[in-house]
C-alpha cells in the first residue's frame, strides 16, 4: 500500500478544537514535524479535514 508523508506547515494557534485534535492523532506535534502513513481511507479523510494546515507528499 502506498503511504503518505505529512508535515505540519501551519500553526494550529486559533484553529478549531477539532481540527488540533485531528493534527495531533495523525501523530504532528509542532510546525515542521514529519509523520509517515499508510494510505488509507481513514487516514486520507483525516489530512482531508486539515488539509490548509499541512503539506502532503505521496512515498
């Protein structure tokens, strides 16, 4: 399966409960942290959801 790279290229300062708690469980912690995935559905709707806060490169 494929897999995704996140970084987190915004601040989630103001940003909706939701949408930090998204940020968070996909693993991103502060700006410019990196995480790896696989690209499953859940994971896709979850970067989705955030998708004006991080940058997404497919591996």
């Amino acid at each position: 399966m494929a897999k995704v790279k996140v970084t987190l290229a915004k601040s989630l300062i103001g940003k909706k409960p939701d949408h930090i708690a998204t940020v968070k469980a996909l693993g991103l912690k502060k700006i410019g942290s990196v995480v790896e995935h696989e690209a499953t559905p859940q994971i896709r709707g979850m970067i989705e959801k955030v998708k004006y806060m991080v940058k997404i490169e497919e591996v």
